[in-house]
C-alpha cells in the first residue's frame, strides 16, 4: 500500500545499562539517542531532531535536560519538553509526537529518560553529591508537556499511606481475595507468575538482571529476600537501583526515506489512548479492577483494527505483580502469565524499574521484537500512580489502514461507579485488605487497612499496635472486624 509521506515511524529504540556507575542521566540519553539512530542506519537524525522530549528525571534536577542532550548530539532543536512524574508517560509522549508528526508538526523527534539512581544512592551513602552538569536560572525551564500524577488524596495523606509499596499490596489481598486463594497459595502464584517474569529478562540483553528465579525464591522472604509490605518481599518490588537510559527516534515516513532508514528498520505506531481511574484510592470502585485499563486498551486495539489475540508480543507495566494481573484480566487474559508472556522485557524487577522510564524501554523492546517478526503487532500498556493513570499503545512493521489515531478515553472511564469514601469514619468497619509495613530490622512497622464501614462506604486506616501487626501479618483478615478513629488510627476488634 501507499504511505502518507506524513505517517509515523519509530525508526531506533536504544537502550543502556551502566554498571560502573558514574554517569550522568543527560549522558546516558545521549548514548542511548546513538545507539537508537545506529539501528536506523541514519546517525544524521540526531542532528536534525526538531523536537527532544525527556522523561521526568529523579536522579539529578536539569533545568531543560533535552537542551543539554541536543547540545551533546549537535542538534538544535525548535523544541524541548519535559515530563512531570509518572510511568505513563513515555507512551503518553509517544502517542503525542506519532499526532505531532502526523499533523506535520514535526519531522524528527527523541525521546527518552534515563536514571543513575544507583550512583546517586551509593554516594548519598558516603555523604557525597555527583559533580554532574548543573544549568542555573539563566537556562529557561523546558516545557511541562505531561503533568504529575496527582497521588496524595486526602484519605491516603492523613494516614501516612504514602507509596507504592504501600499501595500495591492492598490491590494483592483484594486479588487474592476474590481469586478465592489462601495466603500460602498466593504466595506460589505470585512467585511463578514472577518466575515467569525472570525467566524473560534472562533472555533480554538489556535486562538489569539477566537470571531466572524460581518461584520459591522469589516469594518466600529470606535473609535477601527481606520482606518490604505483605505480601510482597524485595524480589517482588519494582528495582530502582539501576543506572540506565533508553531512547525512541520517531519521524515522518518522508523523512525516514530522506535519512535512508531502511524499511526493515520502520515500525508504525497505530493507535494510543490515555485514561485514568480515580485520584483517590478510596474511591476505586473495586480494589482489584481497573476500569480505565478496561476501556483504554480495549479502545486502541479497536482504533488499531485488531483485537487481542491478534498481539504477538505484549508489555503489561509490571512495577508489582498486582499490577500486572489487574491489567491482564481488564485485557481478557490468563493473569497467571501461563497461557502467553505478559512482558517483553523482564518487568521493573528484572529488567530494572528506572522510576518513570521503564515504559521506554518496554517501547524500545517491543519494536525491536516486531522488526524480528514482520506484519505482526505489539502491545504496551504504561501506568503512573497507583493503577491511576494509563497510556496504551498499539505497534506494528505494517502500516496502519487508517493512520495513526489517538483518543482520550476519560469520558466513557467516569462513567463507570466509584465507591463513596468515608474519609474520618469514627466507629466499626470491615476488613477489604490490608498490607503490613516493615523495617529494614525485619519487624512490623505499621498496617494500612481499607475497610467497608457500615452503608457500604469504605474507609482507609492505619494499624500500629504491635499485637494487632503480628496478627495482621500472618492470618486471614478479610471480613474481620475493626475500630476506627476518627483521626484514622484503628486496632482489631
């Protein structure tokens, strides 16, 4: 068929890990960027990048990190951009440029991001700070082209309930829960579905840590293995201690020809939705399902021409294993991972979790993949927060019949019911789910619980006495029974 001289390409994905240490963000983008324009053919790109996008960064502040990396690559761009906090925003940047490029916007844009996160962590440590490039307040600041995804809703914030590792083995309990599983058998589930995980980035050069676990090893807590919230130990942690960057060139079909990419090297991005569930936890209507996941991926696959079983290859955002089993039962798949691979790359654990960047490198993957085997199709799902916001993307050699289509979702996801939030309930309630903090020492810190007060509205607490924590560890509390403070501290009842 003949194509729009003006369809969107990725024509490079490239990816880095340094293991020595030492380098900074903007330097890894740049390696990354080279790399990326070497699998093109075409190193002349870079020069002639119009737009450079870059994910928000939390190893080291720049004040437009996209001016320092065009400057590296001997570029001069009209255009810089920067993101705010949040996983999805490497498919969110990815779906704006395919539109940017579409609409003839734009000819050559880069993104990319990158972390050094185990550098900084290890010279905080030693009560050192990196001599890396910094841009005082002559350097005007890039663009905010994607906001933070807002996470501290009021319920969450006056009980402490503050982080991912707090959050995501809420929605596990509710999974297992509702699976109908005990604790013991969840503990195997979770361990073979990551299992599974590891056993794909040992295959993936790009991997952080290229070695197959056996579901034993990742589920069950050990003197490695510590554990961090129940029911999840560190193996079943995202890992940020990665130093890595990972880059995306995507142009116009015109200048793809022009830079002498060849066609082998072209994959066209199809279709990207965006949606998000609701800011506060509380108000989720079920702790184990996502709508917006339900709608979003279900709409790009339709823009896509294509459904489900027509995706070769697949990445679920994969930060905690609920994350991965919510999106896979919103996408009507086995959420045991047993039927098909639900990641391309390993996952956040294995293949590294570089804070808001993981997603570009699952891009970069997944087109890489798809040039391997033409006239198939790829699937990304990209996520930020708490299961809040999402971005999917639809990918394939083939170009689409109907050019690149994007669509914002939100409208059809607030339709959907939301559950009334009691945010100072003062009396009983009834344990949904609940996860159980601990310390580097290995004890019990504190719990958080969300419960159903009486009328069905649910509530969220937080658990310190150390009677009820050793409890709450070890034994089934669904439908127990708690009493609620006003200012949202509880014990069992």
């Amino acid at each position: 068929m003949r194509i729009d001289p003006r369809t969107p390409v990725v024509v490079g994905g490239g990816q880095v890990n340094e293991r020595n240490g030492g380098v900074e963000p903007v330097d890894l983008i740049v390696r990354a960027a080279r790399d990326a324009a070497e699998q093109a053919g075409a190193p002349k790109l870079l020069e002639n990048v119009d737009s450079v996008r870059v994910v928000g960064l939390l190893s080291w502040r720049y004040r437009d990190p996209g001016a320092l990396v065009a400057e590296r690559l001997g570029a001069a761009p009209a255009h810089t951009g920067y993101t705010g906090n949040g996983g999805s925003t490497p498919q969110v940047l990815v779906n704006a440029a395919a539109e940017d490029i579409a609409a003839g916007r734009a000819d050559v844009i880069l993104i990319a991001g990158a972390e050094s996160w185990r550098t900084r962590m290890k010279l905080r440590a030693k009560g050192e700070r990196p001599a890396w490039t910094k841009q005082d307040e002559s350097v005007p600041a890039a663009e905010i082209i994607v906001p933070d995804v807002p996470m501290e809703a009021e319920s969450e914030r006056r009980i402490g309930l503050d982080r991912p590792s707090y959050v995501y083995p809420l929605f596990e309990q509710a999974l297992r829960v509702s699976a109908g599983r005990t604790i013991a058998e969840h503990a195997e589930y979770m361990g073979a579905l990551w299992s599974s995980f590891s056993e794909m980035a040992a295959t993936n050069p790009h991997a952080w840590t290229q070695r197959a676990l056996t579901a034993a090893e990742i589920a069950q807590p050990s003197e490695n293995n510590r554990w961090i919230s129940t029911p999840y130990p560190k193996l079943l942690n995202s890992n940020n201690m990665v130093d890595q960057g990972a880059a995306l060139i995507l142009c116009s079909a015109e200048a793809a020809e022009r830079f002498g990419v060849p066609r082998s090297e072209w994959v066209f991005p199809h279709s990207g939705t965006e949606s998000h569930d609701t800011d506060a936890i509380a108000a989720r209507g079920a702790l184990d399902r996502s709508a917006a996941i339900r709608i979003g991926a279900r709409r790009a696959l339709e823009l896509a021409r294509v459904g489900i079983d027509d995706v070769s290859f697949l990445d679920i955002y994969s930060c905690f294993p609920s994350a991965v089993q919510v999106a896979a039962i919103e996408l009507g798949l086995d959420p045991s991972g047993t039927q098909r691979p639900l990641t391309c790359t390993g996952g956040l654990t294995f293949a590294g979790g570089p804070w808001n960047n993981y997603s570009t490198h699952a891009i970069a993957t997944v087109v890489s993949r798809l040039r391997e085997s033409p006239g198939t199709y790829g699937l990304v799902t990209a996520n930020s927060g708490y299961l809040t916001k999402h971005a999917f993307g639809v990918y394939s050699t083939e170009p689409p019949v109907d050019g690149f289509r994007r669509e914002n979702v939100q409208a059809e996801v607030d339709a959907e019911p939301t559950t009334a939030v009691a945010e100072s309930h003062d009396g009983v309630a009834e344990i949904e789910s609940w996860t159980v903090a601990f310390g580097r020492d290995g004890n019990p810190e504190k719990a958080f619980v969300a419960a159903r007060v009486p009328g069905g509205a649910r509530t969220l607490a937080v658990v310190t006495d150390s009677g009820d924590l050793r409890e709450l560890a070890e034994a089934e509390m669904a439908g127990r029974r708690l009493r609620v403070e006003q200012s949202g501290t509880a014990r069992l009842d």
